[in-house]
C-alpha cells in the first residue's frame, strides 16, 4: 500500500493529490478518469497483501487455531455486506472516506463528534505501532540478509524520520512503483501457492480450516481483529467518486471486486499453508517460538532461499507504505478536526509551500517517536506489544465505527429509499452490521488473548477509546447550545440540495 495522498478517514489508501489531475484552483479532481479496474487496483494496493499475509496470518494462526482461513473469508462477506449499504451511501454524502461524515449524517452530529475522536485516536494507535512491525522485520531481514545484528529501535526511529519527512513535505510514492510492488507481492505469494499444490501439499487439502467450529472457537477473538483488520480501508472506494466513470455504478462495482478478491486471496493463502504443513503440522508450528517466520520458511522450503530474500525485501517495502498511509490518515484525520474546531485551530494550518498539514503531520510523527522510545525504555517487544497492543485497540475502534455506519446507513434511508433497493439499504447493512458486531463482540472477550495480560490491563488499554469517544459527542452537545453556527459546520457533509442535518 502506497503513501499517495490519503484523506482523513478513509484508512490505508491512495488517492490524486489536487491539482495532479484536475484544477488546483477549484480543489475538483478530474471527472470520468478511473473505471472500475483502477479503483480496485488502489484499494488491494492498499491492503498491503504480502504484510498482511507473511506479518499477520502467522499470528492468527498463533491466536486463533487452525480456523485463520475461514476467519479471513467470513471477513470478507461481511464486509461485501456492508459495501452495499455504504456505497449507497456515499452517492449522497459527500466527504465520503470520512466516518464521522457518515455516522453524522446518518445518526447526528453528536455520535459523528465522537466518531472522529474514535477514529483519529485508532488511526493514531495503529500507525504508532507499525513502526514495531517495521521494526522487528527489519532487524530480522538485515540480519538473514547481512548478518549484521542491528536493534529493532534504530530501523524503527528511522523510519519514524523518514515517514515524518514525507509526510511534512507531502512527498508521495509513485503509483507505477506502487504497482510494481504490489505485483510482487501478489505474484511470490501465487507462486508459493502453486509450488505447495504442485508437491506434496496436494497431500494435506482439508476443509477443517473452514468449518464453523474451527473458525468461531474460544480463541478466535485475536484472530478476528487481524482478519477484520485485513480489510481496513475497504471503504476507501467512495473517495475516487468525483473522478471516476459513471461513478453509481463504478464505485460499488469496484468496491465489491475489491473486497471479493481480496477476501478469496486471503483465504486461499491461510488455507495454502494448512496444505504445505498438514492440520496437525500447522498446528504444531503456529505454537512454536518461531511461528512468525511461517510463510518465510515455507518460501524457503518449497522455492528456495531467492525466495525468502524476496520477500524479505518486499515485506519491508509493504510495511513501510502501509506506514506512510497510516500517518497520511491521521494527520489528515487531526487537520479535519483542527478545520472543524473540534481541535486547536493550528491543526487545520497548511504548509505554505508543500501545501501540507504539516503541523498535524508533526504531531504524529513525534507520537510515533515517543511511542518507540516507552516500548524501548520499558523493555517492550516491537511485534507482541508495540504492534499488537495499538493495532488491536485501533481495530477494535475502526470496527466499532464500521457497526456505527451500518446503522447509520439503515437510518439514513429509513423513510427514503432514494431509488434503492431494500437489500441494499436495509438488509445487507444489517446483516454486515451483525457480522461486525459479531466480531467485535469476539474480539473485546478474547483480547487477553491478543495482549498476552489479564485483568485490569486489557481493560486500561481499550476502556479510554470509548470514553473519548463519549467527550466527543458530549462537547458537539455543548457546542450545539453555545454555539449553534459552529455546530452546524462539524463534518458538514451534505446531500447536494438538501438542508444541513441536524
């Protein structure tokens, strides 16, 4: 996933900066640019495929058992669920890749108030802890590679200063390269696959990896926040509305393609690895010390070493672009809330020369700095903590703002159907709502699993979330009846010709 510009909300995806397509004076991309295949072609970009699968599959295995695979594509079909509704959505609101766009329009300006906090506070604690996933593959990869033994800390504080850099200068990666890489990935991943089927893994096909009973368990509460994780930014379709063809159609088409294809990818990978090892023997090795390395190995066992230097090298560039995305988001998300007063005003200021919010942009990459150097002075570990502990609070919070638009949606078109069908607006919401709420529910009784801690710890960690979340919508309550004009310009995001929402 690249670091094009992303705007607040919209997760780890790529976008035109203004002005490289379209009219830089009136801030409107280019109408009718991208079709269906372009789009979908950002958003897988944007998952980081190879990340998702070589970092966090190994983990879900760890956590969750034998059932990953099916996790991943039940993910999936709750998520194609909820593109229904949100794609309808994003016809008549606009701000599209925002949430606190969506849920204030659809439940009220107080629940899109504490929707943003929600979602700055988890884009936040996500991008903070990819710089330990950097981190710690950086030290092992250097190490395979070189030999050379160099602490997590120094690969992550440089790439703090680095993506600090970007970010302040709004220096983007290019989309060719983007391209390119992300081919990659998906190509040394396919060809892993075949490799496994062509040999002895035709030996092991299993359906257990899918079966309810392996897939919804008693430990299925970690795996389920790097499953749902896996889709993050699925909603990030809506943002190419302006420039894309025929964009009613365009958008959900892409959407659905996108989150088919990525489900399917996800799910055929995990369930490659139960053919290459056995059910037994993936078992086995998820419980093991190195369980980690799992696709490495069996790159290196099933291609040879070229291919685990492969990936090596591709996974340190996949996680550093997801990185670059990540604080992209959030500082953008921190510039919107500074523009619409729920923060400093001096949030909103844009670089006069990179044209950049560049102060947002400072803001997080010295949270990122501080964040590296608590996990360091206390002994933490880059993956187990400084990854896992941010990543599952911030997931458990994107999920719960996932839910908060479904029904935002169904209100929405509650009284109105706009044209659209009652599947769409009403059916597939609730049930991608159920499905999340599925899923959070599993994810906020088995986070001890995640975190490795018990008690008042796990409690600590993600109670705070929706405690701001509470101040947020409490403050927009407040600012309704002290200041009406000002409430009525938070996350403004309206259907064109309508009256603002109340």
């Amino acid at each position: 996933m690249s670091g094009e510009t992303t705007v607040p909300g919209a997760g780890t995806q790529s976008t035109r900066a203004v002005g490289e397509t379209g009219d830089a004076t009136t801030g409107r991309l280019k109408g009718g640019s991208l079709g269906v295949t372009d789009i979908v072609f950002f958003v897988v970009a944007a998952a980081a495929p190879l990340a998702v699968m070589a970092g966090a599959a190994p983990l879900a295995f760890n956590l969750g058992g034998i059932g990953a695979p099916g996790a991943y594509v039940f993910s999936g079909v709750v998520y194609l669920l909820c593109a229904a509704g949100l794609t309808a959505f994003s016809q008549h609101v606009r701000s599209a890749g925002a949430f606190y766009a969506f849920i204030g329009k659809g439940l009220g300006r107080p629940a899109g108030a504490g929707s943003a906090i929600v979602a700055l506070v988890s884009y936040a604690l996500i991008c903070f802890g990819f710089f330990g996933f950097l981190g710690f593959y950086a030290e092992s990869s250097i190490k395979d590679l070189t030999g050379v033994d160099i602490h997590w800390s120094v690969f992550a504080l440089a790439g703090a200063a680095v993506v600090g850099v970007l970010g302040y200068r709004q220096i983007t990666v290019g989309a060719r390269l983007l391209g390119v890489l992300m081919g990659l990935e998906v190509l040394i991943l396919v060809v892993l696959a075949v490799a496994v089927l062509a040999t002895e893994g035709a030996k092991n096909v299993s359906a257990e990896p899918f079966a309810p009973a392996n897939v919804f368990n008693p430990r299925s509460g970690g795996m389920f926040v790097l499953a749902l994780g896996a889709f993050l930014g699925f909603e990030s379709t809506a943002i190419y509305s302006e420039e894309a063809k025929r964009p009613a159609r365009t958008v959900p088409r892409a959407t659905y393609l996108a989150v088919a294809f990525l489900a399917l990818f996800y799910g055929f990978i995990t369930w490659v690895a139960t053919a290459a090892l056995g059910v037994d023997g993936l078992e086995k090795y998820a419980r093991s010390a190195d369980f980690q390395n799992l696709y490495f190995m069996l790159a290196d066992s099933y291609l040879g070493p070229w291919a685990k230097v492969t990936m090596d090298v591709l996974m340190l560039t996949s996680i550093f672009a997801a990185t670059l995305a990540f604080h992209n988001a959030t500082s953008r998300y921190m510039f919107a809330l500074g523009r619409d007063g729920m923060l400093p005003r001096s949030f909103a200021r844009i670089h006069p020369r990179f044209a950049s919010p560049f102060l947002a942009s400072f803001v997080v990459s010295g949270g990122s700095v501080l964040l590296i150097l608590v996990t360091l002075v206390l002994g933490g570990d880059p993956y187990l903590q400084l990854l896992l502990w941010t990543n599952g609070v911030g997931i458990v919070g994107i999920v719960f703002l996932q839910a908060l638009c479904m029904l935002a949606v169904i209100r929405f078109f509650w009284r109105d159907r706009r044209g659209h069908s009652p599947f769409r607006v009403f059916v597939a919401p609730a049930l991608g709502g159920l499905g999340l709420a599925v899923g959070l529910w599993l994810m906020l009784t088995n986070f001890d699993l995640l975190t490795a801690m018990s008690g008042w710890i796990n409690l600590a960690l993600v109670g705070p979330l929706f405690v701001l979340g509470a101040v947020g919508a409490w403050w927009a309550l407040r600012l309704r009846r002290r200041q009406p004009e000002a409430y009525t310009r938070l996350g403004r995001s309206e259907e064109p010709g309508e009256a603002p929402s109340a």
